[in-house]
C-alpha cells in the first residue's frame, strides 16, 4: 500500500466590521492575480497556530498571539499538484497596522467587504470562507464523488 503526503497549511481571517483583510498575489507562479487571506504553509515542527501567527505577521505585519485565534474549520483540498490539510482561524485580537510584508509575493493588503469578495478571489478561499459563514468545521475541496 501507497501513501499519500498531505501538507498543512494555514488560512487566516482578519476582520475588521464587515470586511475582511485579503491581497493579491503576484510573482508567485501560483494563483497570481488573485486575491487571498494571510497564511501559508506550517513549517517543521511548528503548530498550526504558530504558523498562523506567523503567517499573519509576515504577510500582512500584523502581531498575532496564539490565545487570539479562534479554530473554525478544516478543509481537506484536493490540489492540482499535491494534497493540502488547510486549517482556518480566524483573528479576534491583534496589534499593528497593515503593511505588504512581502512586495515579492503580494500586492499591499486591502480591506474588502466579506460578502462582496473579488470576482478574481482564489477558489478555494472563497469555498472556505462560504463554508465557514454556514457553519462548517470540515469541508473537502477538489475532489471527485
């Protein structure tokens, strides 16, 4: 029997009112010129929510503590080249302003309204974040029935 590699990754929601903190990448080769939330891959050895702290702060300069995200779901993504365990928090507390953490990656950041997401919004972000607002704490993404 064969296994499979499944890579962690984070998603992060950063709401401000209605609106949600998203920007658009670039320069990436993967989904450029379309808008997404902070996060990104847990690395070795870290937890899913130092990895979501440290996303957010990289990313969109924001400190995040760990004792501020709260658990929402869990998407199970069937990628185009790998498969992904994408687990989303979203961000109850933080200090800092926004800024572009990393011009090679993204545009600036950008507060747009949550239910009015950018037409050019990265699929499975807009999946996860319908999915959150009815409810969900696990959804698959990408696969075959």
């Amino acid at each position: 029997m064969t296994g499979t590699t499944n890579i962690p990754g984070v998603c992060v929601i950063v709401k401000k009112g209605s609106q949600v903190l998203m920007h658009r990448r670039e320069h990436t080769g993967f989904k450029d010129g379309e808008y997404c939330v902070p996060g990104g891959h847990v690395e070795d050895r870290e937890t899913f929510k130092q990895a979501a702290c440290r996303e957010v702060l990289e990313e969109v300069g924001l400190h995040v503590r760990a004792e501020d995200l709260v658990y929402k779901m869990t998407v199970h993504r069937n990628g185009t080249k790998d498969i992904r365990i994408d687990v989303w928090f979203e961000v109850m507390a933080w200090t800092g302003e926004p800024k572009n953490g990393e011009p090679h990656k993204h545009a600036d950041p950008e507060w747009v309204e949550l239910d009015a997401l950018p037409d050019n919004t990265v699929d499975y972000m807009v999946f996860g974040i319908e999915n959150i607002a009815a409810g969900h704490i696990y959804a698959e993404f990408g696969w075959q029935d």
